[in-house]
C-alpha cells in the first residue's frame, strides 16, 4: 500500500497573493490529505470488505510553525561617553579618539562591513544619525512595512549585519502576524539582501538562521544568498543553538515549495547537530525539525528521528498543540515505529488541550494516528472530533476530507456508536461553501470515507456528489475512479455525475491502472448506468492489453466478472428475454473471460467454505448491507439483488436488525419470513415482466452472490 502526494495546484505567485504567511506549502499537500493530504497532505489504504484495492490519501497538508526562529542577535548598549566640565585633558583626548573610530561606515552592495552595534557612541544613516542599539530597537518594534521601507531608506547605508538580519526578521514577524502578506516583502527583502551580502562574513550563527527563517516565512527565493547562508550555517552548525538549526532546516522545507532546493549535504549537518543537541532543544524546534526532515523527505535515520520525537515526548506537557500534531504528522509520513506507549502520550497530551488546537491541528492528529494504525481509544477520538465540530466555521475543505479519511481508516463500518454520532454532526455542520471550496481530490476522499463508514448524511453526500460533476475533468484517475466507486455505493449522483466522470476517464484512459479501470467499470455496473456501456466496454479494451491484463489480481478479474454479467443482463433485457448477450465479448478475449468466471468461482466455494459465520449472519443481510443513519440499501447491495432477480429469483433481503427481533421465536420467524416473500413477490408482478422467476429465495443471506466491493485504487 503505497501513500500519494498532493502536488501544489498553483504558481508561487498565485500562492503568494493568497494571504497566507506559509500558503506556498499549504497549497500543496492531505491529506491530506494530505501525505498524498490530509490532501494531500502523502501510506498505507483501508480496503473494501472484499479485500481489493487501496484507499485514497488526503493532501495531508503539514502545518506550520508560527513562531519565529527569535529577533536576532542581541546589541550590548554601550555606557554614556558624554564629558563633563570636570573632564581631564587626556580623558577629552580619548573619547575624541573613540568618537572618531565610529563615525559610521557608508556602504552599498560591495562596501566593507560596518563595526558591531557593541559601541553605543556610532552613528549610522544616511542624512540623518542614530546610534546603532537605537537602530536596532526601531527596526525591531517596527509596526508596518512602510516603517521598515523608511529606515532602510534612511539608514541602510550605515547597516551592520545585525540592523539587516533584524530587518529580516521583523518583516516575516510582520507577515506571520498578519498585517502584511508575503509578496509585499519582496522590494524589501531584495534591498536588504543587498545590504546583507557584503556583511555575511562577519554575521553570526544566529544572524543567519533568522535570516533563513524569514526568508522562508516571507516565501522569498534569493538563491546565492540562501546558498551562502545555508553553507555557513552547517560550516558552524555545532556552534549555533538548537532553535536556530531547526528554524533553518524548517526555512528549507517552507522555501522548497517555491522552487528552492536546499543541498542535502548542508540539511544533513543541520540535522545530525540538532540531534546531538536534542536535549537542551525546545519542543517547538524538536517539532519544527521533524516537519522539516518530512516535508523535505530527508535521508534521515529512524534512530536519529526517533530519538527527535523521543525528546519531543519527554517534554510534552510544555508542547502546544501545534508541536504535537506537526510531531505525530511527521512521524506518519517518515513512517516511523512508534511505540504504542509514546504515540498514547502523544495523544492523550493533545487531547488535553484540544479546545485550543486548530481544526488543522487536529485533523492532522487524526490523519497520522490512522495513518500510523495507532490504537486510540473512542473517547479520545470522539473529543477530538468534537472538538473539529466546534471550530467548523474556521476549518477548511481538506481538513474535513482528512478527518473523514482518518475515521473511514481507522474503524470502517465498525465505527463506534460515539465516534459515528460525533461524524454524523460534523457531516451535518458542513454548509454549502465549504463544499463548494473543495478540489476534486477532497470531494472524493470524502465521499470515499462516507462509503467506507456506511454514512449517507443527508444534505452532504448529495453536495459532495454535485461538486463532483463540474470538477470531473480536472480529476486524476485515481479521483474519478475512487468517486465513482463511493457515488455508485452511497447511492448518489445520478447519471449526470457518472456521465461526466467516464467522459473524463475517456480522455485519459491511458494513465490509468489497472485497479482504477476495474473500480470504474465496476462502479458504473453497480450504479446500473446502462447508457454508459460502451464506456464500460472501453475501460474492459484497455484492461485487455498484454501490458495491463499482466498486471490484474484475483479480486480485480472477479470485478470485471460481475461487469460482464450486467452487461449481459442489459442487453438482454434491452433486446428481449429471448436474446444472449455477449457481455464483454469483444473486449476482452475468450481466455480472458475464462480468467475472470474462475476468480469468481474460486471466491464462492471459499465463502461457502467458512465456517466463521455463524447461523445469524447466514440468514440476514448484515450492517454492511445498509447505509446509516436511514438504514437504507446499499449501492452495492441494491447490484446484488438486480443479478438475481435477472437469474430468476424473487429477493428477500432480511435486514439483521428486523431477524434479530424475531429468530428466538419459530412462530414468529415463519411468519415474519412468509410476508416478507409474499410482499417481494407482489412487488415484483407489479415491475415490468421481462423474465419469469424460475423460483424464490427465502432469504438473500448476508453474501447473497457476492456484493463484489472493491477498493478505490490508490
């Protein structure tokens, strides 16, 4: 089972006008999303009850970090050097001397670097003088871009790397706060860059962390400077604090989403010095690297990324919840071996603060739990569920899709009865504009997750199904074939929506695998979408070359069986009871054809060769059988009954809940089943007689002939 990742679906521009301080890599991932989420967000898939296939990852976006990597480094202040009149001669001599060694220092892009800010007697600037601690503290506690603007402007000539990393580092605060988006910063950040060069030789380790870190929360690409700052940095790695090396290494993974590549090499030495000092870090950097070496898929040990989360748990009372969520999110997509006992710890410290978590926060928390087949216990799933319900109106389209996901992952239709009511009420608390704000990916990783589950919560799966019509030609194979499965089971959609799902599987029928053919052919059999037979008959012609054929399994062919025998269930009925349809003669070979009634009569005798089942489950249509919260028939189930009854039976579907009232009672049963049969019988004299049913069924079984679920492909 192998995971997929969101690709970013804008420009960096596009991505940079959005608003949002860290939207660059948010636009990506999921799911994901998720770790395609969530989307994308990039694993391991739940699969249907039949064993086929693999269920869709979310763009399981990671979440950022919104703390800074600090305010650079600090500037002693000097003493006061005024004379008095008291003042001897040799005492006037001196600070005259002192005064004259710090007359500021004009330079532009390739003058000698200005003195430290350590002589509180400078002057710097250009018409105007400051003393540099004074320079500092303004461009710290500037409250706009504007202001910063002006004292570059003014005083920028007379800069030292200190005014120019903390001019740096004030405009990502400034972005990471909200008054400024990170495009804005780009005139700034080009001007500073300039100052900076000349002067990188005499910046600190902490200088230069900071100005990667803003760098990366400003989304700004300077790559010389980025090169030079990085190899300096790893130069000296050892000498620089923990914060500073995991702000850098998560500046690496910020700024890899618009376009930069940071060398492996440095990133490896940022790293292994971060991990020799995990002891004295914080659980913010702890946290922050963590992301980072996930985000960047960094060559990185399991020892040295477990011994990161190992130190991130033994601080976990002082984690917030964003450290905790981004920590457990990296460990899922590192696929890491966590132990149950730290991944509870984990958990449960979260949970404790899941009123002030995100709805990102603690959808990720869900996705990677799920991701990691972490026991978590139903409590604990249900508060943090509650706790995405609460926040709804600030949560987002993927958010919704991963904890949809993360539930269908982790319990499928054995969901407990708390977590399931919790999901009902979040499915009711999503309106109309959040559906209308997903892509094509979370509309059918969330439709996929309903079907899992069982759910059919009304208004919801019919919007997800009428987002999915005009998204339909945008979606990859794996989308449209994981959609139409999902529609076709929940019952939703109508022929508008397959209509526009096969048409755009038409257009890239070449792309896609063979478990995304057989799900799709398979979904539109199901939906009985008989207007789209010769679009099933082409997804069968493509499954039928040497290269795809190669690569079917059992459950795949069973699939293409049960296609077979609704298409010639319809072309019978189309063309009179008298007529033999041909089914996918034509499309696949007759050794082919041979092929898929041998899978499906090898999944038979091995149904009718358990003995798990007890006498119950034999004589009643189990919970899998029907949708919740109404109870209603499934897709599927609904496929199961239209192939016997084409074969001549007259179908009693006994629904488990309705036997279990009644099977302690002989009485009771035989009249219970005796009305049952005389109301299918009567329903079906008043059909359309195509065919006379040779006999009835008392009860269809929980198996019937095979419901024939099959997996999304992933």
């Amino acid at each position: 089972m192998r995971p997929f990742r969101a690709l970013a679906g804008a420009a960096a521009r596009g991505v940079l006008d959005s608003g949002s301080a860290c939207g660059a890599v948010q636009q990506g991932l999921p799911c994901w999303q998720a770790r395609n989420a969530p989307a994308g967000l990039v694993g391991q898939w739940l699969q249907w009850s039949s064993g086929s296939g693999v269920a869709p990852l979310p763009c399981a976006r990671p979440l950022h970090s919104t703390a800074a990597a600090g305010s650079g480094s600090s500037s002693s202040s000097g003493s006061s050097s005024s004379s008095s009149s008291s003042t001897s001669a040799a005492d006037r001599k001196q600070q005259q001397q002192r005064s004259q060694q710090q007359q500021p220092q004009q330079q532009g892009r390739s003058g000698s670097p200005s003195r430290s800010e350590g002589s509180s007697q400078g002057r710097v600037g250009g018409n105007h003088t400051i003393s540099p601690p004074h320079l500092t503290a303004l461009i710290k506690g500037a409250d706009s871009l504007d202001t910063l603007h002006q004292l570059e402007a003014q005083h920028g000539g007379g800069f030292n790397h200190i005014h120019a990393t903390a001019a740096f580092t004030r405009a990502a605060h400034l972005v990471s706060s909200g008054p400024a988006r990170p495009l804005d910063t780009h005139s700034l950040m080009r001007r500073l860059s300039a100052r900076l060069w000349p002067l990188l030789d005499t910046c600190d380790m902490r200088g230069l962390a900071n100005t990667l870190w803003a760098c990366g929360k400003t989304a700004y690409v300077d790559a010389a400077l980025l090169d030079a700052c990085f190899e300096r940095l790893a130069a000296g790695a050892g000498k620089e604090a923990p914060q500073g090396l995991a702000s850098a290494l998560y500046a690496a993974a910020l700024l890899q989403a618009v376009g930069y590549s940071v060398d492996r090499r440095h990133a490896a030495q940022l790293l292994s010095a971060l991990v020799a000092q995990r002891q004295e870090a914080n659980p913010q950097a702890l946290a922050n690297a963590l992301w980072a070496v996930a985000t960047l898929q960094l060559g990185v040990s399991d020892e040295h990324a477990t011994q990161l989360l190992s130190a991130l748990v033994a601080q976990r009372q002082a984690a917030n919840p964003q450290a905790l969520a981004n920590a457990l999110w990296a460990a899922a997509t590192l696929q890491l071996v966590v132990s149950e006992q730290h991944a509870a710890q984990l958990l449960s410290a979260l949970v404790a603060q899941r009123q002030e978590a995100k709805p990102q926060e603690l959808a990720n928390t869900l996705w990677a739990v799920a991701t990691l087949q972490l026991a978590v216990s139903d409590e604990h799933a249900a508060q943090l569920l509650s706790a995405l319900v609460v926040q709804r109106q600030e949560a987002k389209p993927q958010e919704l899709a991963n904890a949809l996901w993360a539930a269908a992952k982790q319990w499928s239709y054995a969901a407990p009865p708390g977590v399931e009511a919790t999901l009902l009420r979040l499915a009711a608390a999503v309106d109309e504009r959040l559906v209308a704000a997903m892509n094509g990916q979370e509309v059918g990783n969330s439709l996929w997750a309903l079907s899992q589950l069982g759910l059919r919560p009304a208004p919801l799966t019919q919007r997800l199904a009428e987002a999915a019509v005009p998204l339909a030609p945008a979606m990859k194979p794996q989308e449209l074939a994981n959609t139409a499965a999902a529609a076709a089971k929940l019952g939703v959609g109508g022929a508008r929506l397959f209509a526009a799902l096969a048409g755009a599987a038409e257009r890239q029928v070449q792309h896609f695998t063979t478990q995304e053919l057989c799900n799709l052919a398979w979904a539109l059999a199901v939906a009985d979408q008989r207007q789209l037979a010769g679009a099933v008959a082409a997804l069968a012609r493509r499954a039928a070359t040497a290269g795809v054929w190669a690569q079917t399994v059992a459950e795949e062919r069973r699939q293409l069986h049960q296609v077979h025998l609704w298409l010639m269930d319809g072309q019978r009925a189309d063309s009179g009871s008298g007529s033999n349809g041909g089914g996918f003669s034509g499309a696949l070979t007759a050794a082919q054809l041979q092929q898929c009634k041998e899978a499906w009569e090898a999944q038979l005798q091995e149904a009718a060769q358990q003995h798990r089942r007890n006498a119950f489950e034999r004589s009643a249509d189990g919970p899998t059988h029907f949708l919740r919260p109404g109870r209603e028939v499934s897709g599927d189930t609904l496929a199961r009954n239209r192939a016997l009854s084409a074969r001549g039976c007259v179908v009693v579907s006994v629904p488990y809940w309705e036997w279990d009232q009644v099977r302690r009672d002989a009485g009771k049963a035989a009249a219970y089943l005796s009305q049952a049969v005389e109301d299918a019988v009567a329903r079906w004299r008043r059909r359309p007689q195509q065919a006379v049913p040779s006999s009835s069924s008392g009860s269809s079984g929980g198996s019937g002939s095979g419901s024939g679920k099959a997996a999304p492909a992933a």
